[in-house]
C-alpha cells in the first residue's frame, strides 16, 4: 500500500508543477507528502519500534506526527485539523495481535 501512495502522490505533486509551471512556476512550495500519524505510548515502547518508525518515516520521506493522545481521540484530532479535506486512513493488523481475533 506505502509503494502504490507514493506513486501517487509523485504523480499529483507532477500535475501540480506541470500546472504552476503553466502560471509563472513561482510558486516554489515543496511538495506534498504523506502523513503517517504514530500513536507513542512514550517510555513504554521497545527501542526498536520507535527506531523502525523514524527508519521507516525517512525511508518514504513521511511526514510524520507523534500523538501521545489514545487512538480514537488522535484519529478525531486529525480529522478537526483537516476541515474539508478528504482523508483515507489505513490500519494495519497482524494475525497474531491480541485484538485480531475474528479480522478478516
């Protein structure tokens, strides 16, 4: 799923220069990336989970926010800062998790 929102987001940021350079090509805003919402429960994750995280964050060049609220209320939050914007928001479970049970 990362790979394919990459290439997408390639191809908009592309149309979006294509379309600048056809006005005056001024308007040298930086791209837009993805953002990756990471809920840290702080002290209580493994070293290597937050290591993978910042890994993985440069890795697709994310931007990438903390939140230090609980699930529902972050997913809320980010919602409320994006009035009117059209938001996709992908979850990710693995079989083994405690609250996988039943997922298909």
């Amino acid at each position: 799923v990362m790979h394919l929102a990459r290439v997408v987001m390639e191809h908009v940021n592309a149309q979006k220069l294509a379309t600048d350079g056809e006005n005056d090509g001024s308007s040298g805003r930086a791209p837009d990336r993805l953002r990756a919402i990471y809920f840290d429960p702080g002290e209580e994750e493994f070293p290597e989970v937050q290591a993978f995280v910042d890994e993985t964050a440069a890795r697709f060049d994310l931007e990438l926010v903390r939140s230090s609220s609980k699930f529902r209320e972050g997913i809320q939050q980010c919602i409320d800062e994006q009035p009117g914007q059209q938001l996709a928001f992908v979850l990710g479970t693995r079989d083994s998790d405690p609250n996988a049970v039943g997922q298909e």
